[in-house]
C-alpha cells in the first residue's frame, strides 16, 4: 500500500498493546507520521484486507491466505466472574469448574462450550462483563481483554486447560512497502543501525 505524505496505519485489536512499539516509532521516525487504529477482532482481517490499513496486531486464529504473520505473544484466557461468585473461592479454574455454569460467550471467544452452557447469545466483551458483573454466569476471554473491561464488580481467575491466545502481527503479501519492513524491526527488537541480515 503506498503512502502519502510518509502516513503509515497499524491497526490493533482489542486488548493488543503496541505503545512500546509506536513510542520506538516516534523516536526514529518522528517525521513520518504512525497512525494506530483501534479495532474488534471481528475487523482484524478485513481492514488489513481491504488496504485501508497497512499492518494489524491480531488475536489469532485469521485465514492466512495472502497475509504474512509474525507471532508475537501468548495471552491467558480468564473466567470473568461476579466478585461474589463462588469461584472465587479457587486461585484458578479449569473448564470442568465451568461445566455447570451459564455461559456469556463474547464474540470470537475461541472456546466452544456445549450448547447447554449457553445461555446468552454472542455479544460484545463489555455487554458479557456486564451481563457477569449483575451476577449471571462466567465469562472466558483473554487476560489483557478482561484487563481493559475490568471493573470493582467482576474479578478474573486463570482457566488453567484452555489454550493461550496468540497476538500476532499482519500484513498483505504483496505490500512490499520499506515503512512495513521498518516496522517490524522495531516488533523484532533490531536497533536503528542493525540490517535486516
């Protein structure tokens, strides 16, 4: 994607911090503008698709078709629940603790509990965390997700047998723009004066 005026658009999914990356950005780039654009992971993969963006920090799993991905981090993924819950009387959880509770499943949640455990249709994080914080059921997103919702009424705990989430970065095949390999040099950590070699 070509940029006008060196304007360079990251997009980040909900929960993903890429302030550590912007700020190295700024340092060394302070004339060409980085732009970041916050995003729902149901967005993620369009945005990036479409061009409207240039690079996306995404919740895995996305279609890998046409895309290059780095993998960057791993998130636990929690049970959001009433502080007056039960569960809270355990350090951590695992999905058999859940068997029997009412499920608020957020959106691209990447569990898939039974039929039976739902009780509410998909919704948004905010609207499950309150629907939880009133007292009714559990919800299971990723730690830095329940972060951002969090709340004095809800509380967290680890569920222990279901797998982390992956945060990775994003961007077309075929955008071979210099900004793209810049900025994932800054992602890998390389200094101003290190190559790509």
């Amino acid at each position: 994607m070509s940029q006008a005026f060196g304007h360079f658009r990251v997009g980040f999914v909900t929960g993903a911090t890429p302030d550590k990356w912007a700020r190295t950005w700024r340092e060394r780039y302070a004339r060409d503008p980085l732009e970041l654009v916050p995003l729902t992971e149901a967005e993620q993969e369009t945005r990036v698709r479409e061009g409207t963006l240039d690079m996306t920090l995404v919740r895995l799993p996305v279609d890998r078709e046409g895309l290059h991905l780095i993998p960057l981090y791993e998130e636990l993924p929690v049970a959001v629940m009433g502080v007056e819950h039960l569960l809270t009387l355990a350090d951590e959880v695992t999905t058999a603790d859940l068997a029997d509770e009412q499920l608020v499943l957020p959106e691209r949640s990447g569990w898939r509990p039974t039929a039976e455990q739902l009780a509410w249709p998909p919704m948004s994080v905010k609207d499950a965390v309150e629907v939880v914080a009133s007292g009714t059921g559990v919800a299971v997103v990723p730690m830095s997700v329940a972060r951002l919702h969090h709340r004095r009424d809800v509380t967290t705990r680890v569920v222990t047998d279901l797998p982390p989430t992956t945060v990775g970065l994003a961007w077309l095949v075929d955008n071979d723009d210099p900004w793209v390999q810049r900025f994932i040099g800054i992602v890998r950590g390389r200094t101003e004066r290190s190559s790509r070699g």
